[in-house]
C-alpha cells in the first residue's frame, strides 16, 4: 500500500478555533506571552492535542472581511489573532475536561492575560475535508504544513437543509470549480459546533453558533489577499445562493512569525 493510502492512526477528531483581540497598546506583550506560554500550556502539553497554530489578521487582511451583521465578531476590525488546535478523533469529551481543568489551574496561577478580548473561541467536530491533490498534505498534517494563506468560512444551514447536502454542494460544486483557480484552496476542512463546557473560564464568551453553523478552514499555498474580489470575496453570493445555507463570516489570515513581534504594529 503506497504510504499516501495509508490510514494512519493520527486524525483530527475536533478543533478548537480561538480568536482573540488584544486591548490597545498591549499587542506585542499579549503575542509574548501568548507564544512562550500559553501557546503550549493552555493547549499543547495536554493528552489527545496533536498539532497547533497561529494566524494574524492585519489591517490589510481586515480590510477584505465580510462585513455584513454576524456573530462572528461584532466589528471587522475585532479578532487580529486566531489559534486553531487539533485534537484526536474520539477523544472531544476527556480532552474538554482536562483543557478545562487546565486553564481555570492557570487562572489560578495568575498566569493568564486579562488585556485580551475573547472574540470566538468554540470547539468543532471535524466532519469532512477535501484535498486539492489526493497525495498532498492531509488535513491531520495541516497545521504543520506552514501554509501561508487560512481563509475561514462560516455558514448556517438552511431550515428544511442538512449538514450532508451542504458537504455535497461543496464537495461536488462549489470546491471543484474554486480549486481549479489561483486563488483557490489547497485543502479544506469543515466542522460543526460542540458546545464548551457550562465551567469553561468566564472570560470565554458563549458563542452564539448552534447546531446548524458549519465553520470550514481553507488552507492555501498563497497569500489570502490574493484574487479574493474574484475568488473568496464572492463565496457569500455562491453559498447563499445554493439554497441550502445561509453565508455568515469570511475572513482572511496569514501565519505569524513565532518568535517575533511582526505584525503587531499592523493590527489596527
């Protein structure tokens, strides 16, 4: 069995998507901190969290969001930080305990940052993906891969719908046509909500995604800014004219630098 059709052990069960938006004047220590420690401590050296990473929205990225009325953010210009972390598949309920357990401790230990907003921070359960090249990378290795472009796409599924004709449309309509494009994905991955825990910390907002949000990272081999008026700028038009779901928040990202404090400067 040639090692691409190997079904290796390591997959993505849930992903825990948080994005957060330092106060004012508090961006290049909240990245310091972040990066050296809670980066690893809030996440990374639990049991069953295999792969993490971290993305940045700067002015010139913010630009190009969906602005229209969501629940995502409640400003385009909130949210300049995403984490996404992934988790081993059937472990969401042990691992939710202890990711619980182990961010109150360091609340405890004063080793949280109180200059910090949580703009959406929520559990998905990974529900499917597609590969633009079947013996590319996979989506378990996707967070290590170093992609430098993430465009996040929200949506609701209509009343009427289901989660299984929307994964349809995409896989057999909408991906098809948007891979084949420059500014198309690499590799997409489509969750569903999993609600936090009724004792997750109380600086974590509850957000207001239910049962019928599907949230999809598409990971690309280029900057996200590049062909967006043509390719994601339109995605909402496409999506909501499927008819089975309803567009909610696009947003474009790119890697951080880890170690440094670029892009802090270019937030606002």
């Amino acid at each position: 069995m040639a090692a691409a059709e190997k079904d290796y052990p390591i997959k993505v069960g849930t992903f825990l998507f948080t994005m957060v938006e330092p106060h004012p004047g508090h961006e290049v220590s909240y990245n310091r901190w972040y990066e050296h420690d809670h980066f690893y401590s809030g996440c990374l050296v639990g049991p069953n969290v295999f792969a993490g990473d971290r993305f940045v929205a700067t002015r010139r990225l913010k630009d190009l969001r969906s602005t229209t009325p969501n629940d995502m953010t409640s400003d385009p210009l909130r949210g300049s930080y995403l984490a996404v972390y992934w988790w081993l598949v059937g472990t969401d309920e042990e691992t939710n305990r202890w990711n619980v357990d182990n961010v109150n401790w360091l609340h405890s230990q004063g080793r949280m940052y109180a200059e910090r907003d949580h703009v959406h921070t929520l559990l998905y359960d990974m529900q499917w993906n597609v590969q633009k090249d079947p013996t590319g990378c996979t989506i378990d290795l996707a967070l290590d891969h170093g992609y430098p472009g993430l465009v996040v796409v929200a949506g609701d599924v209509n009343e009427g719908h289901t989660h299984a004709e929307v994964e349809a449309w995409f896989r057999q309509t909408y991906l098809p046509e948007a891979m084949a494009q420059p500014w198309g994905p690499e590799l997409v991955g489509s969750g569903t909500v999993i609600p936090l825990a009724d004792d997750a910390p109380a600086d974590v907002v509850r957000a207001a995604a239910g049962p019928r949000r599907f949230l999809q990272l598409h990971f690309l081999d280029h900057d996200a800014a590049e062909g967006w008026e043509e390719g994601y700028g339109r995605i909402a038009e496409a999506i909501d004219a499927s008819g089975l779901a309803t567009h909610v928040w696009t947003a474009p990202w790119q890697q951080t630098n880890f170690g440094t404090d670029d892009f802090t400067d270019q937030l606002r």
